[in-house]
C-alpha cells in the first residue's frame, strides 16, 4: 500500500474517535453543568477560535501554498516568519482586546462574570494557535500522520483530563475547568516540537519581511470568508446571550451539537466523490459534461440520503438520546430539534454546489455571498430572538445559510442537476419523520416504521438501485 492510501485510511481516524469520544463528553458537561452554564461553556470554547482567526488576519493561508514543494530551509523560513508575525499580532491585539474592550463585551452579552474564564481563554488559544501551526506544517510537508495522530490526542486527552477534573477532583467550576485546555495545548505543542526535531535549526533562520508582507495581501482577503462563515456558524450563540436568554443558549448548543452529527453521515460521502469531478471538471475545460452530471447526482443522492437516515434515527429516538447523554431539561424545546434538523440538509447543498464556484475560481462570489449571509443572520437574529427565542435563532441561521446559496448559486447552480424526485424524497421522508415524532406509539415501532418506510421510498422513487449501491462500494474502495 503507497504511502498516500495508508494517510487517507489515517485521514477517517479523527472522525472515528471524534464519533464515540465527543457524545462522552457532552454527556459529561451535560451532567456537571445547568443548562446555563453548558451554554456559557460552549460560548467560551467558540471565542478562544473566532479570536484566534480574527486576531492573525489570515496569515496562516500563505503557509498551504508556499510550502508544497519547497525545498526544506525555504520551508522552514516561511514557516517562521508567518509563526513570529503570527504569534506578535496576537499577543498585541489581544492584550489592547482585554486592556480596552472585554469588559464592554462580556457587559453586553451578560458574560461579566464569567471575565476571568473569557480572559484565560485568550492565552490559552495562543498556545493553541502554535500548535496548530506545527501540525499545519506536518501536514505541508506530507507528515500526515503527526497531525492526524496530534489530532486524536487532542481529543482523547481532553476528555480525560475533564473526566478526571470532574469525576475524581471534584471540580465543576467553569473558570477553574477551562485550565485544563492550557495544560492539552501546552502538552500537545511540546509533543509537536518533539516530532518537528529540527528547532534548533528553525531558531537559527532568519525572518524574511518580503513573506510577511506577502502573507498579509495574500491572507486577508481568504481570511473575511472564513472569520465571516464561523461567526455565522456562532453568532446565534451571541445573540441569544446579550437578549439574556441562558436556558436556550444551553439548549441550542447542545441541540447543534448533538444534530451536527447527522452532517458527518452524509459529508464523507461528498469528499469521496469530489476529487473524481474537479478531475473531470478541469480536465474538460471547466463546463459540466454527461459523466460530470452523474457524478454530481450520485453524491448528492448519497449524501442525502444517508442524512435523512440520520436525521429519522435522531430524531425518532430523541427522548432516549437526550435521557442518555443529557438531563430531561434538555427537552424542554423539542420542537426545536426538529427544526434544526433542516440545517445538516441546507449545510450539505452548500458544500455540494460551493465546489463548483471554487473550482471555477469564483472567491470573489463566496466572500459576498458569506457577507451576506452574515449580514442576513445578524439582522435575523437581532429581531427573531426578542419574539420566538431559540426558534428565531435557528430560523435566521438556516436563512443566512440559505442566502449563501443563493448567490453562490448565480455564479454556478447545480441544482438544476438535482431531479424532483430526490427532492421529492427528502420531503416525504421530513413529513413521515415529523408524523412519527409527533405520534404517541412505542419506540421499537416508530423505528420499524421508518425504516420500511425508507427503504421503500427509496425504491419506490428509484432513487436507488443495487447498482448505485454496487459503484459507490468500488469508489470508496478505490479511494483507499
């Protein structure tokens, strides 16, 4: 087996422990914390990663195209100029953040008294922010497996290090616990310089001003998308926070935890079909030919497909789910889950038809199109949230999504390969879906239903065959 195939295989491993450790550890917070408290938990998580990415401006994005190739002491002065300029922006603008402006914010969002808990969250991710950088590197330098193996630690020794802070020391204070994320990243950095062994050399390279500047022009520009699109996946959050609306911050961030893993059944299912069609794709000249239609149908049935499957099983199961990994306040907005169950299924035709406009070469579209969006949310949010709550919340944020598309759509629409039928499908199944989970019947029961129901709709509409099943196995396998 070629080196390539063994770090594809490795690729699934962050995935696979990701599957069985991250529901251990909502469970856990679920159990130690209110419900206001698991809200203000994941606020706090999703700050330290929006300032890191608003705070070093897109430096980092130089770093994936100039290293490839490179030869190693060209590599090694690329990654040290962009680290120092990095970690010096940092630390400037997040000490004038905390001196000047943190307390305004926390006042605003109901958070001051949790400013010790925002301020070491500040640092930590300074460490993490160096951490991450070696593990890009790794992965620039075709060392995969470092970062994958990085990567899995990361989470494992996470959850421990809770488990044991929780369970064994007792401890279940928010800013007491959020100390424990120093002590992973400065672990994990330390194993990173350990595997990087060439330190003493990255010391001696000079720093290269041509490289930061570069890195700038290069950066800011790639960088709006991305700060733009994770405050769209957060801002809700936020929002709910400043109109003081605790509960439901606590029940919508595990609602959205909880139902993002309905994503992960149908977004493998895109990135095994995606380098098959830009092949094609740039291969014939950038226009969509019969072979690259099919190939854009199969993913979507697919992912689709296996989305919908998910969702029912959550869904329909949803009681014993939140009893199992959570307390029964966690259910005092059902409604909610329902409705959030939409998202996974907006979020996959995004990533469907978002790689034709990146392939066309279109950034320009996917930066107005994510200003928009979170313009749209923002807007959404600010007069949603007063009126309907957590339902507002979910509203605006689906809508913004939806408004992405839209306009990306413009640039590239590949809906118009998708056929009625398989949308037709996805709407009978939400409507049964809904039926089930409004109907007072046993469990076993409403699962049996659903499942037959499936398949049957599945045939009946001939959105699948065994054929379809028969190609997709060989493409995965061909994958591997």
């Amino acid at each position: 087996m070629t080196r390539i195939k063994k770090q594809i295989i490795l690729s699934y491993l962050p995935r696979i422990v990701n599957f069985f450790v991250v529901p251990l550890q909502i469970a856990l917070l679920t159990k130690t914390f209110s419900v206001e408290e698991y809200g203000v938990w994941s606020l706090l998580l999703s700050f330290g990663f929006i300032v890191t990415m608003i705070f070093t401006f897109g430096l980092q994005k130089l770093l994936g195209v100039k290293i490839p190739g490179k030869p190693y002491l060209i590599q090694l002065k690329y990654l040290k100029s962009i680290l120092l300029a990095e970690t010096v922006i940092y630390i400037v603008v997040s000490f004038v953040f905390v001196l000047i402006f943190l307390d305004h914010f926390l006042t605003l969002f109901n958070l001051a008294e949790y400013e010790d808990s925002f301020k070491t969250i500040v640092f930590i991710f300074l460490i993490n922010l160096v951490y991450n950088e070696f593990g890009r590197f790794f992965n620039y330098t075709k060392r995969i497996e470092l970062r994958i193996y990085s990567t899995v630690l990361e989470k494992i020794l996470e959850f421990l290090l809770l488990y044991i802070a929780i369970k064994i020391l007792n401890i279940q204070s928010i800013n007491n616990l959020v100390y424990i994320y120093a002590f992973v990243y400065t672990f994990l950095l330390f194993v990173n310089l350990y595997f990087f062994r060439d330190l003493s050399l990255l010391l001696k390279i000079k720093i290269n001003r041509k490289i930061i500047k570069l890195s700038f022009f290069f950066g800011l520009p790639l960088a709006f998308s991305d700060i733009a699109w994770k405050l769209i996946q957060n801002l809700d959050l936020y929002m709910l926070s400043y109109f003081d609306k605790k509960i439901e911050l606590g029940i919508y961030s595990f609602i959205s935890k909880l139902l993002n893993y309905v994503y992960l059944a149908g977004s493998p299912v895109i990135w095994v079909f995606y380098p098959y069609i830009a092949e094609r794709y740039n291969k014939n000249g950038k226009e969509l030919n019969r072979a690259i239609k099919h190939l854009v149908y199969n993913q979507t049935k697919f992912s689709l497909t296996l989305a919908v499957l998910a969702i029912g099983i959550v869904v329909i199961n949803l009681e014993k789910i939140v009893n199992l990994i959570a307390t029964s306040e966690y259910l005092n907005y059902t409604n909610a889950y329902f409705l959030y169950s939409f998202y996974p299924i907006i979020l996959i035709l995004l990533y469907i038809n978002q790689q034709f406009v990146l392939l066309k070469g279109d950034t320009k579209n996917v930066g107005l199109s994510y200003f928009l969006g979170l313009s749209i949310n923002f807007i959404g949010n600010l007069l949603l949230i007063p009126y309907a709550g957590i339902y507002g919340a979910i509203v605006a944020s689906m809508v913004s999504i939806v408004s992405i598309i839209v306009l990306q759509a413009k640039a590239v629409n590949i809906f118009a390969l998708i056929p009625l039928k398989l949308l037709a499908f996805v709407f009978i199944q939400y409507c049964f879906i809904y039926l089930l989970f409004s109907i007072d019947i046993a469990i076993f029961y409403k699962n049996l239903l659903f499942l037959s129901f499936f398949v049957f709709a599945l045939f009946l509409l001939k959105i699948v065959y065994l054929n379809d099943l028969r190609i997709y196995w060989e493409k995965l396998w061909e994958k591997f």
